[in-house]
C-alpha cells in the first residue's frame, strides 16, 4: 500500500520542517509538526514506514527536553512498526531514557541495542554513550 503523492508531498514537507526545527532547538514545534505528519498517515499508523522515523524522532526530541515518560512512550511507538524491531536506536533511546529514569529496564533496552548494532550505536552518542556502555558492563553484561 502506498500514500497518495499528495498525503506524500505534506507528509515529507511537515517532517522535513520538523527536523529544521530540531536543528534550530525548537523541540516543542518539531513535535507538534512531527505529530501532525503522523496524523496524515491512514491507520494502523504503525504499518507506515515514515511511522518509524516520526516516532524515533519525537523520541529524540522529548529526551532532549528530559521528558522521559513520554519519550517512552513515543519510542515504545516506534518499537511497534515493522522497521522497528530490526533498528537499534528506538532500543538505545528507550535504554537511555529509563536510564535517566533509574529503572531497571534501562539494561535491557542497551543490551538489545548493543545485540543489534554493537559499540557503534554508543560511539555515535558523544555525550551518553559511553556512559550508557559503561553502564551495562557495570551491570556485567559486557
């Protein structure tokens, strides 16, 4: 099944504004704009590939404004599109997020990612992601 070119063309265009917005800091509008691109998809909204991408990118942004329940909850999302089983970051992001929250879960979400992608996906995170691997090797699940 494929979007129509003009469900297409608005989808890419709120998606690519919502990015800029990232960029520029602007977390709160790359949401609204990211979730507005969202509400074009037909439903299940899941079974869309760009379903994936805007759910990891709202992930990212509300880790960035350290709303971590509701990254989760975006990223859990994620987690639920078929591309999503198969790509670490929605697994590192949820890793990240509860661990900021101090749960347990946090180690499960890392190992998962580390599973898929191995150190690299740590080694592209220059602020957290040694910490995050240092995390589960203290855990001794490295």
């Amino acid at each position: 099944m494929e979007l129509s070119e003009t469900v297409y063309e608005e989808l890419q265009d709120l998606a690519d504004q919502g990015n800029v917005a990232l960029d520029q800091g602007r977390l709160t509008d790359a949401i609204e704009l990211w979730q507005e691109a969202l509400e074009l998809l037909p439903e299940p909204v899941q079974q869309w590939q760009a379903a994936f991408w805007l759910y990891a990118s709202m992930g990212e942004a509300y880790y960035q404004l350290e709303r971590f329940e509701d990254a989760l909850t975006v990223l859990q999302q994620a987690l639920s599109c078929p591309e999503g089983k198969e790509n670490p970051y929605p697994y590192y992001m949820l890793g990240k997020s509860y661990w900021r929250l101090d749960h347990e879960h946090a180690s499960d979400y890392l190992l998962k990612a580390y599973d898929l992608d191995g150190q690299g996906i740590f080694d592209a995170d220059p602020l957290e992601g040694e910490l995050c691997l240092q995390h589960l090797y203290d855990q001794g699940l490295l």
